[in-house]
C-alpha cells in the first residue's frame, strides 16, 4: 500500500516536472512571441509615426501657401487701396493748391531826386508765395529785395526805372507785375564844345542837356537872347539836345554864346564859342561864362519865378 502511493506520488512529481518544463518552453515561447508582436507594434508605430510626420508636414506646407495666399492677396488689396487712397489725398492737396496771384501793387510814380519811395507788392496763394523785387535797368536785372515792401532812401536818378515783382509758390507758373519809377532832376550839361567856322560857312553849336522832365533850352549872346529865325539864326531843340544854327557866318557872329537848360527842379548854363580861323581862344571860356553867369543869374531867376 505504501509503496504504491509512493508510486503515485514520483509519478505525480514527474508529471508536475514536465508540466512546469512544458510551461518554461512555453512561456519562453510566449516571450519570445511577445517580444515579436511588441516589435511589430514598435515597427508599425515607428512607419505610422513617419507617414503622420509627413503627412503632418504637408498639411503645414498647405496651411502656410493658403496664409501667404491670403496675405499676398490681403497686401495687394491694401496697397491698391492705399494707392487710392495716396491718389485722393494728393487730388485734394491740389484742389487746396492756389497759384500765385498778386493782389496788390503800387502805381507808378514820379519822384523827385534825393527822396525816399516805398514800393508795396501784396500777392496771394497755397502754400503763401514767395515774393520778390528786382530793378530793370539799362545796365542790366538787379536784385533788390525778398519781401513784400521795398523801400529806398534818397533815391538817385540811376535809381528810376521799372520794378519787377515776382510772386512764386511752384504751383503754377510765377505771376510777375511791374512799377515805372521816375526820378525827377535838375539839367546838367555835358561837355560843350567851342566851333570854328569860316566867313560864309555854316556853323553849328550844340548844346546837350540830360533832365527830368526834359529841359527847356534858351540861347543868349552876351546881354541878348536869341529868337529863332532872327538874322539867318535858327534855334532847333529836339529832346535833350539843342543846335543854333548859322546859315551864313559873318564877323559879327563870332562871339561868346550861352546856352541854357531849364525845367521845374532847376537851370543850368554854358558857354560856347563860335570863332573864325586863326582867332585864338580859351578852351574852358572861365572868364566869358563868369560874366554871363552873373547877368543871367537874375534874368533865369525871375523867367523861373514866372514859368513855374
């Protein structure tokens, strides 16, 4: 009896060992299987996680062409309309704009020599214009001044002439007005010349004389004023310019002649000489024109008194 149980119980024991080295082959087994299922796995998710990858990155690639799309889409909007914009602003700049326009000018004037003058030229626009003044003269433009009031003091007869005032803004073309200037002076007389002329010859004498206004011209013969027509005389006054003309010399024609220049602001006089061939003669005539000075000093002042 015991040693039938003892049997069972060996054979129990082997059964048990071969059960459990069964049950190490097949969980050696079942790890190894494991591990190749989890190596799959790893593998499939590795070639899912590449194909997501790329996936995910050509959606991005769409995403970010669609925001340039939009943006290059949305820019060209905004910068047309800011083209339109800029268009409109610049169209209402120039409906602001004003060309220049001067709006207020001085008259032309007469002034006597050694005054002062003031020249006045207001001018309007948008933006404001510039304003400037310039003297034309026979010498040429002169720049004056860049303001509005030109003002000159103690003004000279080189000094008359026309202004030119200048309104500019870069709108439209400069608007340009002009003022005449005149400069009232006395006579002065320029270099006359003594003549010789023989008996029976034509003589002329000239005498020229600059004044504003223009002079009035007498002739005298020593004590005696000559009328034109009068013993073959004729007396011409053309401008600032006068002649005495002798159509037929004589002896009684040679002599110490006078000429005088007058007008408002004054007189003045000279003496010229008409003389023969051979006659001698002082160039300058200092003693000749001192005493006709002194005797016509009182006729011109009282022919002054009664002309003006």
């Amino acid at each position: 009896m015991r040693r039938k149980k003892e049997k069972e119980r060996k054979r129990e024991r082997e059964r048990k060992k071969e059960r459990e080295k069964e049950g190490r082959k097949g969980g050696k087994k079942g790890r190894e299987k494991g591990r190749e299922e989890g190596r799959k796995e790893r593998k499939k998710k590795r070639e899912g996680g590449k194909k997501g990858r790329k996936k995910r990155r050509k959606e991005r690639k769409k995403e970010r062409k669609k925001e340039r799309k939009k943006e290059e889409k949305g820019g060209k909007k905004e910068g047309k309309e800011g083209r339109k914009e800029g268009q409109r602003k610049k169209k209402k700049e120039k409906e602001r704009e004003i060309p220049p326009q001067i709006i207020n000018i001085s008259s032309d004037i007469t002034i006597n020599e050694g005054s002062s003058v003031t020249l006045l030229c207001l001018a309007f626009g948008r933006p404001e214009p510039t304003v400037t003044w310039k003297h034309l003269s026979s010498k040429g433009q002169g720049f004056i001044s860049d303001d509005e009031y030109l003002e000159i003091t103690g003004i000279t007869r080189e000094q008359s002439g026309e202004y030119e005032c200048t309104a500019v803004n870069d709108v439209a073309a400069p608007d340009i007005r002009r003022v005449k200037v005149t400069v009232n002076y006395p006579p002065s007389i320029s270099s006359p010349k003594n003549t010789g002329v023989s008996v029976g010859q034509k003589g002329i004498l000239r005498c020229e004389a600059s004044a504003v206004p223009v002079a009035e011209f007498q002739w005298f013969k020593e004590e005696t004023r000559l009328a034109n027509g009068l013993d073959g005389l004729k007396i011409e006054n053309k401008g600032r310019m006068s002649t005495l003309t002798f159509f037929n010399v004589s002896e009684k024609d040679y002599g110490n002649y006078t000429c005088v220049a007058i007008n408002k602001l004054g007189n003045t006089n000279a003496s010229i000489i008409l003389y023969g061939p051979g006659a001698v003669h002082d160039g300058n005539n200092a003693a000749s024109r001192a005493m006709a000075c002194i005797w016509l000093s009182g006729a011109l002042f009282a022919y002054f008194l009664l002309k003006f």
